[in-house]
C-alpha cells in the first residue's frame, strides 16, 4: 500500500491544485474543488488568522462533500465558537 501525503499549503497549491485542475475539469467533485480552491486561496490571503476569515473558511468546507453531511459537529456550533468574543453583543 503506498500513502501519499502532504503537509504543506505550498505544497498543495504547487502540486495538488494543479493536478485537481488538469484532471477533475469534469468530475462530478468539480464543485468541491472549486470550493477547496477557494479555502485555500483564503489560507494563502491569512484570512485564517482572522475570526470572520476562519469562519468564511468553516463555511467553505461545510459546504463540500455533500453539505458537510458526515461532519460530527453541526456548523453552527463551530462558528459559535470561532465568533465567540468578537462578535457584538446584540442583547
């Protein structure tokens, strides 16, 4: 069994994502690759950094594969605790 693993975002952007776009330009998964693209243009950016950008990313990746259907954790709870303290209190 062979494994191929990546630890990188450079990585990623210089070997996967050109990969993915020569090779899943019609694949039924074009919509997740874009959505991945995407997040990972928002890494790239540092929007990570940011509670709004990690939140906007979380929501990226909710929306691949299926509507995040398998996710553990609905999205609301994880955005909950991203915002938490940076968001106004509205009460």
């Amino acid at each position: 069994m062979l494994v191929f693993a990546i630890n990188s975002r450079a990585k990623i952007s210089a070997h996967v994502l050109p990969f993915m776009r020569r090779y899943m330009g019609f694949s039924s998964r074009r919509g997740d690759m874009e959505l991945f693209e995407d997040a990972m243009h928002l890494f790239e950016l540092g929007l990570h950094r940011r509670p709004a950008g990690l939140a906007t990313i979380v929501e990226i990746a909710y929306a691949m594969n299926h509507e995040g259907k398998q996710r553990r954790r609905p999205m609301d709870e994880i955005l909950d605790r991203i915002l938490r303290g940076h968001t106004l209190n509205t009460r």
